[in-house]
C-alpha cells in the first residue's frame, strides 16, 4: 500500500509539472504569435528600402516596455546583416537561431534558441514587402525560464505535500496494521502454548464476529477436538496397560514357577495350558486393538446398496456354527441399506458372537429387521441375563465385558462392542443396548435407508475368476 502510494504521489508531481509547463509554454508561443502578427499588420503598406527600416525601428522602440508581464524581445534582421530590436540582447547571435543568420530563406517556425546561457522561445516570421518579395526575418522571443520555475515550484510544492501525505499514511498504516493484526499475534501466542501435556489453552478472542472471529472459533474446535483425542488417547493407553497387566503377570508367574521346579507333573502342564491361554487372550486383544486403531483412522470407503434380509441370512449361518442356539429371523423382503458388506458382516457377527457369550446352549437368539422411510432397524435378542443397568451406558466402552455364563475359553478382550459401535458410525447409523423382558438383552442398530437399485446387487461383489 505505501509503495502504491509513493508511485501515485511520484506520478502526480510529474503530471503536474508537465501539464503547468507545458500550458505555460503555449502561452509563450500565442503572446509570440500576436507579436508577429502586431508586426506584420503595423507594417502593412509601408515603402521599403529605408522608410521600411525606419517604421520597423520605430516600432520597436515603442514596443520596448509595455509595462505588463515580460517585455518580448522583437527584431528584424534584413538581408545583409543588419539588425533592428528593442533590446540589447544578441538574439541574432544565440545558437540554434539559424533564421537568424538566413533572414531571406529560413522557413518560419518556432525554436530554443541559447543566449548568455538563458533559454529563449523564438518564433521567426518572413518580412515580405508589398511586391511579395522577402528581405528579412522577423524574431520575437521571451525567455523560459520564469514558466520553468513557475512548474518548478508547482511540482515542489506538491513533493511536499506529497511527501507529508506518504508519512502520515505510512505511519497511519503501520499503526493500522498492527491493531489488525493484534487478534493474530494473540492467537499465535496461545496456539505456541497448546501441547499434549496441556492442550486446555483456548484462544481469546473477543472482537467482532468478523473472519478473525470465525478464525478463532476455529481453532478453539480444533482445540477441543485435539484434547478429547489426547484423553482418549491417554485413556485409552490406560485400559490396554491394564488389560495386559494381569495376562503378562500370570505369564511371569507361572514361568517362574516352572524354572523353580516346584510344578511337576501334572501342575507344570497346568501352569503351560495357563501361559498358552493367557497368550491366546493377549493375542486376541492385539489384534483388535489393532483393528480399533484402524477403524479409528479410517478413510471412506466405497459404498453399495446392500439387502438388509440376506446380511442378516449369512449372520444367522454363521451363528449357527457358534453353539448350540436357536436363532430366528424377522425381515421383510426389499430392504435396503447402502454400505461396506465386509464392516457391516463384521459389526453384526461381533454382536452375534456376544449374544452367543452370553446366553446358555439351547438359548434363543432374534435377529429382526423392521424399516420406516428415512431408516432401518436391525435388532439382536437373546435370553440371557441381560445387562445390568448401572452398565447399559457402558456396554461400548473398550475393554468393557458384561457378567454373565459364557465358555472361559471365549477369552473376550472387550473391544468387540467398541468395534461395532465405531463400524456402524462410519454407515452413519447408531447403535444402542436394552434389556428385554423378561430377561435377555437387545442391541438395536439404525441405519440410513437406501433406494432398491433397479438392478439388485447381493451382499457380496463375485469372487474374481481365477
């Protein structure tokens, strides 16, 4: 901004100087053009020879000082040499007044003409007698100098000006500047503040609802994003050192108990069944930590419209495999949901196999589909104790595991449910958990009902061939 001003002031001075020279010069020009032309009609008619010579000077010395402005400096110079003016100045003699020194051929015109180092605006007109012949040259002439300083100090006077204008406006914009972009400098200032150790800081900001406000607002979400991430991350690196805690410390222990000799027999192959159980368990929680570690930075994934009856009829399949249970299906024809088949096969098996944990063999387990216009809700019973309802808000936290008879060797890690909430979220859908009655428990998913594709799809893309 300060340059564009400076070149703006710069371009206006020398405008400025240009356009006052330049009319002061055409000023200089007209006065000598009626000079010339006062001269010519006085000389109307007049005899030539000496009577000519004797007119001209007599004009001259009458047009010697006229009293208002700069006196012209007007001559004759006839063929011969010979020179009549009202002035002492040379002007026949200055360089570059060349009809000067050519009275009887020297085209008529304007020039620059040098006289005792002064500059002199020369006009020279033919003198023609009445017989049309030339014996001379006519020369008025008024010097520069005066318009020149009259620009001059025109265009200082506005470089003054100018020059004040730059300061003020620089300083004004440099104070403008820094009041603008104080709110920065602050945000800046709180933003070097946030780490993980403290990510509590937010920004102040309380200036108008403008872009910096909008800026502000900003970055404190990001700000709470960022602590709610570290708590969780800090609670979940809590959870998995503790569920890892007890199988390492039963690992150690039985290990040590094997080195001592003290386990025998029949007690040392107990203790290596403990070791290589515990293993499997650790081995089960790695993996879904790492599955939760994936899901939690997952990208989106292409969808397609699925049939909610045949998800459901590959679920019920595979539950049967997991135990002896009586499973039912409810679930209209032309159902539709749109999403990823192997995220929603897994959140649905999670449940089934949780259902399965919890309920006794011969236990019923009700897959039921039941849509509206907007959703679809898919919702898992089964008979088993059901969940306790101080822990109904806490059956999808990690690590959390219901009580109830399920095989020891199930080993569950407690991240099954955390999984499955987190799959159906990525299908913008919900998850919720209730107890039925009598007894039992029921996980209702929702999710976002899709259009029938004109041509149906099933669950699963064909196998490539090979």
């Amino acid at each position: 901004m300060l340059l564009s001003l400076a070149v703006a002031i710069g371009s206006l001075t020398l405008i400025a100087y240009l356009a006052i020279d330049r009319s002061l010069s055409a000023d200089l020009d007209r006065t000598l053009v009626r000079e010339a032309d006062a001269y010519s009609a006085a000389m109307q008619g007049a005899p030539t020879g000496q009577a000519l010579a004797d007119a001209t000077r007599a004009y001259l010395e009458g047009r010697s000082d006229t009293g208002s402005g700069p006196t012209p400096v007007l001559s004759v110079v006839f063929s011969g040499g010979r020179v009549i003016s009202n002035s002492s100045l040379e002007l026949e003699s200055g360089r570059g007044n060349a009809a000067a020194r050519e009275p009887t051929s020297a085209p008529a015109g304007l020039a620059l003409v040098l006289v005792g180092g002064e500059e002199y605006r020369v006009l020279s007109s033919p003198v023609v007698t009445s017989d049309g012949q030339r014996i001379g040259t006519f020369q008025a002439a008024l010097g520069t100098r005066v318009s020149h300083e009259v620009a001059t100090n025109v265009a200082a006077t506005l470089g003054v000006t100018g020059l004040i204008v730059f300061v003020f406006g620089a300083a004004l914009s440099l104070w403008a500047a820094r009041q603008s972009l104080a709110p920065l400098r602050r945000m800046a200032e709180s933003a070097s503040e946030v780490t993980h150790a403290s990510p509590g800081t937010r920004i102040d900001y309380d200036g108008p609802p403008d872009e910096l406000g909008t800026l502000a607002d900003a970055l404190n979400s990001m700000l709470d994003r960022l602590e709610a991430a570290f708590a969780e991350q800090r609670h979940f690196v809590a959870d998995a050192s503790h569920e890892l805690r007890t199988p390492l410390a039963i690992i150690r222990g039985n290990v040590e108990l094997i080195r001592s000799g003290h386990a025998t027999g029949t007690e040392a192959q107990e203790s290596i069944a403990m070791i290589d159980a515990e293993t499997r368990r650790m081995n089960r929680l790695v993996d879904d930590l790492l599955s939760l570690a994936r899901l939690q930075g997952a990208r989106e994934r292409p969808f397609q419209e699925l049939d909610v009856r045949t998800l459901l009829v590959e679920t019920v399949a595979r539950v049967q495999t997991l135990g002896e249970r009586s499973v039912t299906l409810e679930c209209p024809e032309a159902v539709w949901v749109c999403g990823d088949p192997d995220l929603l096969e897994q959140a649905l098996a999670n449940i089934a196999r949780n259902a399965v944990a919890h309920t006794r063999p011969g236990g019923t387990i009700a897959f039921a589909c039941r849509p509206d216009a907007t959703r679809v809700r898919i919702s898992v019973t089964d008979d088993g104790p059901g969940i306790p309802a101080e822990d109904l808000g806490r059956v999808f936290d990690r690590f959390y595991r219901g009580h109830g008879p399920r095989p020891v060797e199930s080993g569950g890690s407690g991240l099954g449910l955390a999984i499955t909430r987190r799959l159906i979220e990525l299908h913008d859908g919900t998850i919720s958990a209730s107890n039925a009655e009598p007894h039992g428990a029921v996980f209702t998913i929702a999710l976002p009902r899709a259009r029938q594709p004109k041509v149906p799809r099933t669950s699963k893309p064909p196998s490539p061939m090979r």
